[in-house]
C-alpha cells in the first residue's frame, strides 16, 4: 500500500541519516515524518507496533543530540504504546532505555526504579526457553543489577551499592552456563571471556564503594581480580 511504501522510506531514510551519516538533526526530521503520516493511518492494522516504533526512534535521536528530558518523554509514550501490545519482552527494553536517560539526567532514584522494573518484566518475558534468547537474558540481567548498583554508589549509598554488585556477581555464578558464542564453524562454545569480562567491570565498581567505606585493602584486593 502507498501508507506502508511511505513508512518504509521514512524509516530506511532516517537509519540512513542515524546510522551512516550520523546526522541526528536530519535522522529527527525523518522520524517526525514517520509520526505524522502514522496519525493520518491510526486505522490501520499495523499502526500500534509501527507507533512505538517510531516513538522510540524519534527518542533514539533526540537522546543522540543530547536533548535527554525529550527523548525520557518520548521513551515514556513509546513503552506507554508498547504496553497497549502486550509485549512484555519489549516493554522491559523500554523500561531499560527509561533508566538510562534518568542515569544520564544524574536522577539516580528515578534510574533504579525503572531499572529494577526493567529487571522484572525481563524475568516474566516468555522466551527463556531458545537458547539464543537464554544467552541475550543473561548478559542484560547482569548488566541491570550492575546500573542498580552504579546509581546507589553515585546516590552516595555504598551498602546498597554493594548488595547489587554482590548480586550481580552471584547471579552469574548461577548462570555463566547460558552465556555463548559461536565459533568460526559455527560451533556453539561458552563464553568465558565475556563472563570475566563482566565479573571485571563489577569488581571495579565494587572497590570504588569500598573505598568509600574506607576499606582501601578489600577495595585494592578487588582491583586485582
């Protein structure tokens, strides 16, 4: 139909700009258009996804240029839409995105709520059972309980800081078995590099927290992990 060909040149127009020639002024210009031609189609039947996609990609660009209370706004309206889906699995990646722009807008409090609700609904999303989809979980949860842990430290909150950082590492511990990566045969491996890799950024984030306890010799001993 002439509404979806116009939407798709919308779209591949604004990856264009975003992507390739990091214009974000002109990437925002593509998915205002985008917006505007879905308002004129709210009847058709592939305008709830199209709508918080192009929500998102329109936050996507105002955060590129820096513009974080507009993009947060946008973010908000895109999970709002999302929800109306009922797509769990995308609504966390919102709620996700909604913690990283109050982090970056130093709103640490606000951060570790969306964060931990982000965390929830990724546990509730169906897909646990593909093995691709294990994988991805694992990397994004740990990830979650390490940003909770970064907003209680810059909240000046080392206690708690720690309780997420120690809860990070031990769910790794449980879980390093779904983190994989193919080799050059395309031979399913366990990552083991990513895995220490992780456990590395948490260590670093854990000893500035003691440091601020004032237990420079625990903070040292985890700086060499």
């Amino acid at each position: 139909s002439p509404f979806k060909r116009a939407y798709e040149t919308y779209n591949t127009k604004r990856g264009y700009f975003y992507t390739q020639k990091r214009n974000y002024e002109k990437a925002l210009q593509y998915s205002d258009s985008s917006l505007l031609l879905l308002n004129e189609h709210k009847n058709a039947p592939e305008y709830k996804l199209w709508y918080a996609q192009a929500l998102s990609l329109k936050a996507d660009d105002l955060h590129a240029l820096k513009r974080y209370s507009e993009a947060f706004t946008y973010y908000f309206l895109a999970r709002e839409a999302v929800y109306q889906s009922g797509d769990t699995c995308l609504f966390a990646d919102y709620s996700t995105k909604l913690g990283m722009v109050s982090y970056q807008h130093k709103q640490y409090k606000e951060a570790v709520s969306y964060f931990k609700q982000a965390a929830a609904q990724r546990m509730a999303c169906p897909n646990e059972k593909n093995i691709n989809n294990a994988s991805l979980q694992f990397a994004y949860h740990q990830n979650i309980l390490d940003n909770i842990g970064i907003c209680f430290s810059r909240l000046g909150m080392p206690d708690s800081a720690i309780y997420y950082f120690d809860s990070a590492l031990h769910y790794i511990d449980l879980n390093h078995h779904k983190s994989f990566k193919y080799d050059k045969n395309n031979n399913r491996q366990n990552d083991t590099d990513f895995v220490q890799s992780a456990k590395g950024v948490i260590y670093g984030n854990m000893a500035t927290d003691y440091q601020a306890k004032n237990n420079d010799s625990l903070a040292e001993q985890l700086l060499k992990t």
